[in-house]
C-alpha cells in the first residue's frame, strides 16, 4: 500500500521538532560543538526538502504527490527549513 501525503510529512516532524528545538534551545546538544549542530540541523534540512520534492512521475507511480499538496499541509515544514538554513548562517 503506497504511502499518504500525510503520512510522508508525518515522517518529517521529527526534522521540524529538531530543528525547532534547537533554535529554542530546548534540544539537548549539550557536549557538541557548533559545527556539529549545524551538520545535524542541514541533515535535517536536507531531509525535510526531500521529503517536499516527492511526486509521481508518470500516471503508474503511486509516490504521493507532496510537491504538488496544498501549501497549507507543509507550513510547519517549510518553515522548519527556513529556520535551519537560519540557523546555520547565524551560527557559522
């Protein structure tokens, strides 16, 4: 059974609660260095930017069109990836 658009972004909130979190300052990082943060926080921007990519490529591939879903069903998501890349120009 091929996945939901909602299903694929479900498996990005944990990017969107990283992401947020540490630009909160309530994700533990305690120990990592700077570089290493920012490492973390661009994998999970990479992460969150494909998952927004996903689309089918012809009529028989059932991969869930997430770039073409309503804008309104990717804010958090968008967001997030808005935030890291901030977060990392702020922090470099």
């Amino acid at each position: 059974m091929a996945q939901t658009v909602t299903e694929c972004l479900a498996a990005g909130t944990d990017s969107v609660n990283l992401i947020d979190g540490i630009k909160a300052g309530s994700w533990d990082v305690e120990g990592m260095e700077q570089s290493e943060i920012n490492e973390m926080v661009q994998r999970n921007v990479d992460h969150l930017e494909l998952i927004l990519e996903y689309a089918p490529v012809d009529s028989d591939d059932d991969t869930p069109d997430v770039k073409g879903a309503a804008d309104s069903k990717k804010t958090t998501h968008v967001a997030a990836i808005a935030t890291g890349k901030k977060y990392i120009t702020d922090n470099s």
